[in-house]
C-alpha cells in the first residue's frame, strides 16, 4: 500500500553521537537483544513501530526550518511564525524494521504556550532547540524542557538539545556556546547536536540518531514488558499443577 | 431483447454483491478496485492547488462556540475561523440546536447532533475539487447540499462563581460531511481541551485541521490533531457493504494514535434497545418515507435514534429530510407541525414535551425512555394505539396503527434477545443487528437495481454520429411484471406483501431519489461509451469528404464534448480525454491557417 521507505531512512547500524560528552549512550552498534529482536521476528514487530517526537523551543530558533530540511529537504528564507503546531510524519527502516517517527513542531509563540501541554502528552523524545547564535535562546531551553516533561514520564523519555544555525555563527562564539550548551546537556541528561538547516549540515545524522534511539528505546521497553509477562506465564504454568487451579470459563461471546 | 442489453452493458449498473458470499476471509473488493483517476489530473498536483483553509473547509464549514447569556440567552460566542459566513438566521438556529432545550437536566458532558437547512444559496470555491472526492462515497455518505450538520460537545457543570450558579457552553463542529462517529470522536479530543484554554487551542485545532488531506474515499487518511493522531478511511461506493477495511493494528498507543474502525456508524442495538421488537416495522416506515417523530428524554439520545432510523436502509440513502434533534424554535416548526395538511415525509427526533401535544396528529411516533437503564428486556411488546398517547408520561414504545406489509421475522428478535441473555457484548449484538438490515434492504433493493439495468439501450445502438440513444422509461407494471421471477423471495425468506411494499416504495421520496441518481449514472455511462465510440472513428478520413463549415461545426461539437466530459466527470476509459484531444487538434491542423487561429484559441471562461 506505502511506496517504500526512501534509500536515505534505511538505517542499518547505530549512527554516531554528536559529542561523546553530550551523547544519550556512546555504545558503537544497537543493544544485542534488540539486533536479535529485529532479526528473529520482524513481521512481529508491530506495537513499537512508532514514535511521537515534539519539538520545542524559543520563536524564531528554526524549529520549522530544521523539520522542513530533512522531511522536505528544503530550506525557506522566509520566516513564517507556526500556528498552533506544525506535524510531519517520516518513515524509516530501522534493522529491517518499519518505524515512523510523528514530529510536531509546536509553536514558539507565547500566546499558544497554554496549549501546549495538549500537544506534548504521550511524547517518546523531545527535541530542544535553540540558536546557536543567541545565548538567550539556550538559557530558555531550561524552561522548554521543564514545561514539555510535565506532561511525560521523564525516565521514558529521550531528550534532545539541538543547535540550529551552526552557518551564522563565527567559530570563537561556536566553541563558547557549545561548552556552555554541553554543560546544560550534561545536567539535563540530553543528547546534544549542533546542525545548520540551511546548509543542510547535520540534519540527516541528527534525524537518523533520533530515529534510531526511540526505536531502540521502544524495542527495549517492549521486551521488558513481554518478559514480565512470560515470567507471569511461568507462574501460571506451575499453579496448574496445583489442584486449586481452575481453567478459565470460555466465553459465550460469538 | 432487453435482456441482452442489460448482458452486454450490465457492468454499468453494479448489483449489489451475492448475499451468501459472506466469507470472512475473502479479499474485499476495495483492496483490488483502484479508483479511476478523474480526468481532472492526479491527486497530488490538485492538493498543491489548494490555498489556506481550503483544507479545513473541505472537512468543515465552522467550529462554534454557543454560550448563555443572562440577558440575551444563548448566543453564539465565537466563530472559527473569522472569515466563516453564516447568515443571522443560520447563526439562531445553531444558537438553539447547541443546547438540550426545556428541562432536561444533562449534567457533564453530552454529545448529541443536529441538521439544519442551509439559509443562502453560498457556493464554496472548492465546489468542483470537493465533487471529485465526493463521486467515490457511497449515496449515505455524499456531502449533504442543501444542509448543515451540527456536532454538538455540550457541557454544564456547577460554577458557584458564575452569576447563573453553572457553566453551560457548547462547542459546534458545522460541517456538511455526515460523518456522525468521526466528528464525535474529534469533539471529544477538542472540546475538553478548548473548555480549559479557551480560544489559543481553537486556533491551533482548526490550523491541525487545515493541513489535513481532503476526505477522499478509500484513502487511509492521517488526521494529526491536538497532539494525537486520528487515522481513518472513509468508505467508497465500491466496497463490499457491511465490511470494514480499516483494521484496529496490535494494541495503538491511544496516547499518540487512535484509530476509527467506522467514520458514520452508530451502535443499532444500543439505539434501537427500547423498541426493538418493533425494527423490522421501523424498517419499513422508513424505507417508505413516513412521517416519524422520536420522543427522547434527551438530544443524546433523540439524535442517536434518529440516526440509527435514517441508517437502517443502507446502503439506500434516505430520501426526506430528517432532523436528529428538532426544537420549537427550529426554523422549519411551523411548517412540519401544522395541522393543515398531513405530515410531511420527514423524521424528526425532540425532547421537549410540548411537541407530545404538537405532534399528536401524527402517523408514528416512537418514543423512547432513558436508555442508560439497561434493565431487563420485555418478554413481548404490543403496538400502542395511537389514541393512548396523550400524556407526558405516556410509556416508551411505538404509537401507530400502520400494519406492516411483511410478516414479522422472529428469528432476529430471537437471535438478539438470547444475546441479552447470554450478556453478548454490544459490538456482537449491533453487528447482527447491522448484518439483518443490510440483507433486508438488499433483497428489496436487488430486483429493481436488476429491471433499472435492464432500461440501459443495446450498445450496438449507439452510433458516433447521432446523439446517445435515450434511457427506456420506467414502467411499473413491468417492473412488478419481474419480480414473480426475480423478486425478493430469491434472496430472502421473509413472506408477506411484498408487491405491496413495493407498490408503496415507488412512490416514496426514497425511491425518488434512488432511481434519479441510478439514471444520471447510466445516463453519464451513455454519453461516456457514445463518446468512446466517437473517438474510435477515423474523423480526418470523415472530414475530407464534408465541406469547412462542417469540420468546423465538428470541431465546436467535439470541444463542447470535451468540456462536457471534464464537468461531469464521465467514466471513461483512460486515455479517452487525450485521444478526443488529438482528434480536435488533427481536425484543427487540416483546416485552412486563417481558421486554425481562431479554432485554437482557448475558449473563454
């Protein structure tokens, strides 16, 4: 029915943090159990198979502009403030796996901050922008962040803090925002990127690393569930044998 | 004679699939069918023509906020977006349909809905792009023309702080799509949103909204709003009825996906609870276009009632007007209540009890109790008289003195009533219930679907060079001639009169509307097939033995063909359009030069 997934969204190994001091994991390849998942039962894998990822941050840091480079691969002069909150859908192959990242793109704006927690419920990662030539913009991340988690349940969720309009920026006021905004990762548990959607720098590597964490995240938290079930099982399995067990009714439903 | 004709032409009216083939695991035909491409283009380059909110009007006219005032009473707050136009007459009536009227006390929340006539005759620019959307839905599911729908998501609560002592406010999806199941499901993520932060989150709904696909039939649609997403297909006319193509996939996070197994359908057994005994006569009336009033404690449950009635003819599309929750101050009361003639062809569902006075001279009238009470079901219900039903409190049930003309099929109510008994759960039970209606409204419908295509005239009289040959007329005496061989009885067990079931029918506004609809697409198949055969003639060979003025007058009669064939969307084989085309242009080029420019010119708009 869907036309297959673009050559570009094929991921087949684990690609490579921004920094190592600012990365959710460093480990070179995905977690075993989840290689061994993907390749004994990819027809399976069918309740991980999508992420919700919100993107946040000050107005005008390029929030659209970062979204647009990689789903359109297109970069716009012009500014054009987000309504409410912008949604594309892109589709990857991640270890053979068909996986699907939701990516609202809310507004920066002030006056629709109190809806925001509408959009932000049920999020898997959150992405944090901010412009890389505009302290202001990383000092408010802080309060992006705070805002966006209140909604979620912060040991599941994967975040993070992305530098936009790497370009603009002279490479002495690079190297000093980027240690204060490695510094900010570390506290924040975040995984830092710097990327330019202008030039198109980064923002393929970026999109492909958040893909495949969420889905890696995902396949994980799955596994953990249908492990504890399987423990349940067992347990079932040995009170059969006890004579108090009495099988369950079938039901009358047609 | 006729009989071949309906062979050799027979693909162009379909009949409807063979009841018995219900085999759960067959293909359904719409994951085969691919839709025919408009001549309009494809898809793709037709949305990138659309402008800003066209998106959004081509789901919805407004949203609405109605609230109460202490001094002018209800009044409509706020529309979404700005621009929106609705009359003052339209405004009032949505001001009175957004609200349970009298003294029902529905504390919380309540979702009901609601249709009304639509006042100025508005033409929408996206008239031509919406019609190719709407040529693949099913007749139940065509955009509406002359009416509105109102999705309601109404809430009252206590509010000590508010001068009344309660907060009382509805938000109003207007829209001409009637897709009932849907509009609830998106008011459920809205309204509770807006009520809490107010007018930002409209503004950010209605921009989720405009950036949605159009409604195009067969086409797995993804509706991201207010943070999640709704996915669902809207059906085509082409699907197997009584199928589903949208399946609920593993267990989807309700938190970021929610998907629709059923844009417009409502749970039959929980609407139809209270009365049933009575379905198969409720069958009948509506099939026949009688007048119909439901008397509800509340517009939840009038609205459900009446939509569960309108759609129990499917795939027939209901005729008359109908109108799921009507109100004194409806626009249309004084002309659907008065005494002065009988009543009208419609169904109305209320919930003020004046209209037990008002409506008393009516023919039938249901009237049902509080439907959250699901207490045990009567063993037997008789019809009530008529007469009996004069107080307020009058009991619930179904007040005629109409005798049906089919014998009363017990098997269903048997089937349904051991399905209480056994507490089968409600999906089970409306699906029996859907799967019993489907079959009956089939097996009257197949014998005239099968005389109409017999009406088609032999392919072998449509000549190129004369206009299409004319559709036979209908003759009900042949008609009923067909049915002591092919009626009803091949499809259905049910005795009775069917002759005069039929006899009654025909004179139905539903018949009316069915049968004007089969002609214009046999009609169309007509000027389609008559302009196939033209495009498979050799017109240069034709034209070098006729003189200039008759190439020009073909050229003129092919371009009206052409325009003719783009406006109504005829169903043509592909590659038609480019072919009459050509013809034009290669009849155009053997003309003398000074004629060539005057001939190429694009005709004016």
């Amino acid at each position: 029915m869907l036309p297959p997934v673009k050559k570009d969204r094929v991921i087949t190994h684990l690609p490579k943090c921004f920094s190592p001091n600012a990365a959710l994991h460093t480990k070179a390849g995905f977690h075993p159990q989840v290689k061994a998942m993907c390749q004994a039962q990819k027809a399976d894998a069918m309740s991980f198979n999508i992420a919700k990822v919100i993107v946040v941050g000050d107005v005008a840091v390029g929030k659209t502009c970062l979204i647009s480079r990689f789903c359109k691969g297109a970069f716009s002069k012009t500014y054009k403030a987000t309504i409410g909150v912008d949604f594309e859908m892109e589709r990857f192959e991640v270890l053979g796996v068909p996986f699907s990242l939701q990516l609202w793109d809310t507004a920066g704006q002030e006056r629709f901050k109190c809806i925001a927690s509408t959009y932000y419920r049920g999020a898997q990662a959150i992405i944090v922008v901010f412009d890389l030539s505009s302290v202001n913009s990383l000092t408010h991340a802080r309060q992006w962040l705070e805002d966006a988690m209140k909604e979620n349940d912060p040991s599941s969720v994967l975040l993070f803090l992305v530098g936009t309009k790497k370009d603009l920026s002279t490479p002495d006021q690079l190297a000093q925002t980027e240690q204060e905004a490695i510094r900010l990762s570390e506290e924040i548990k975040a995984e830092y990127w710097a990327v330019s959607a202008k030039s198109g720098e980064g923002v393929r590597d970026f999109f492909s690393r958040v893909a495949s964490l969420t889905f890696e995240a995902n396949v994980l938290a799955e596994l953990e569930k249908s492990g504890s079930r399987h423990i349940k099982d067992i347990i079932r399995i040995t009170d059969s044998t006890e004579a108090n067990y009495t099988p369950k009714r079938k039901s009358n439903c047609c | 004679m006729a009989l071949q004709g309906s062979e050799e032409l027979g693909e162009q009216v379909e009949e409807p699939e063979d009841l018995d083939d219900q085999d759960a695991s067959s293909i359904s035909p719409a994951e085969e069918i691919t839709l025919p491409p408009g001549p309009g283009g494809d898809e793709e380059s037709e949305e990138a023509l659309l402008l800003p909110w066209d998106r959004f009007s081509a789901w919805l006219h407004c949203i609405c906020v109605v609230g109460f005032d202490l001094e002018l009473g209800q009044a409509v707050e706020v529309i979404y977006p700005h621009h929106s136009k609705l009359s003052e007459k339209e405004k009032t009536s949505i001001c009175y349909l957004s609200f349970p009227d009298s003294n029902s006390g529905c504390l919380g929340d309540t979702q009901f809905c609601f249709r009304f006539r639509q006042g100025s005759n508005r033409k929408s620019s996206l008239g031509c792009f919406l019609e190719t959307a709407d040529r693949d839905a099913p007749p139940c599911l065509k955009r509406e023309q002359g009416h509105y729908y109102g999705y309601v998501y109404f809430r009252q609560v206590r509010d000590k702080s508010l001068k009344r002592g309660y907060f009382q406010k509805s938000l109003v999806l207007i829209s001409k799509l009637p897709y009932v199941t849907f509009f609830h499901s998106l008011l459920k993520i809205m309204a509770p949103e807006y009520f809490e932060k107010q007018e930002p989150c409209l503004e950010a709904a209605c921009n989720d909204i405009d950036r949605w696909p159009t409604p195009h039939p067969g086409r797995i649609l993804t509706l991201p709003i207010m943070g999640v997403v709704l996915k669902i297909r809207i059906p085509t006319c082409y699907d197997k009825p009584g199928t589903s193509q949208l399946v609920h996939s593993a267990q989807s996070d309700s938190l970021v996906s929610i998907v629709l197994p059923t844009i417009h359908e409502v749970d039959l057994f929980r609407c139809f609870y209270p009365v049933f005994f009575h379905i198969q006569m409720l069958w009948e009336l509506v099939l026949l276009g009688e007048a119909l009033v439901v008397m509800a404690p509340s517009p939840a449950e009038s609205s459900d009632t009446v939509l569960a009635l309108v759609s129990c003819i499917s795939p027939l599309r209901y005729g008359s007007d109908f109108r799921p929750y009507f109100t004194i101050h409806d626009s249309e009361f004084k002309e659907y209540t008065t005494r002065t003639q009988a009543p009208p062809s419609v169904i109305l569902g209320v919930t003020n009890p004046f209209f037990a006075k008002t409506l008393q001279h009516w023919p039938h009238i249901i009237r049902i109790g509080d439907m959250k009470q699901a207490g045990e079901m009567a063993k037997q219900m008789k019809v009530k008289k008529l007469k009996n039903l004069k107080t307020l409190d009058s009991k619930p049930g179904v007040y005629t003195a109409y005798k049906p003309y089919l014998n009363k099929d017990e098997d269903i109510i048997k089937q349904l009533q051991k399905g209480v008994q056994q507490k089968r759960p409600s999906a089970a039970q409306n699906a029996i219930l859907r799967r019993y209606f489907l079959e009956l409204t089939q097996s009257f419908i197949i014998p005239l679907e099968r005389y109409v295509a017999s009406l088609m005239p032999l392919q072998k009289t449509i000549s190129p060079w004369k206009s299409p040959p004319q559709l036979r007329p209908f003759i009900q005496q042949d008609f009923m001639r067909t049915l002591e061989k092919a009626g009803p009885q091949l499809t259905s067990r049910l005795k009775g009169d069917w002759i005069g079931l039929y006899r009654h029918f025909l004179k139905s506004p539903n018949f009316d509307g069915w049968f004007r609809n089969r002609r214009r697409e046999m009609t169309q198949k007509l000027e389609a097939l008559h302009l196939e055969a033209l495009c498979e003639e050799d017109l240069q060979q034709r034209i070098q033995k006729h003189t200039e003025v008759e190439a020009v007058d073909l050229v003129l009669k092919l371009k009206d063909k052409l325009t003719q064939a783009e406006r109504e969307q005829l169903p043509l084989r592909p590659g038609t359009i480019t072919k009459l085309r050509s013809h034009i242009d290669a009849v155009i080029l053997a003309l003398p030069e000074d004629l060539q420019g005057i001939l190429h010119k694009p005709p004016t708009p």
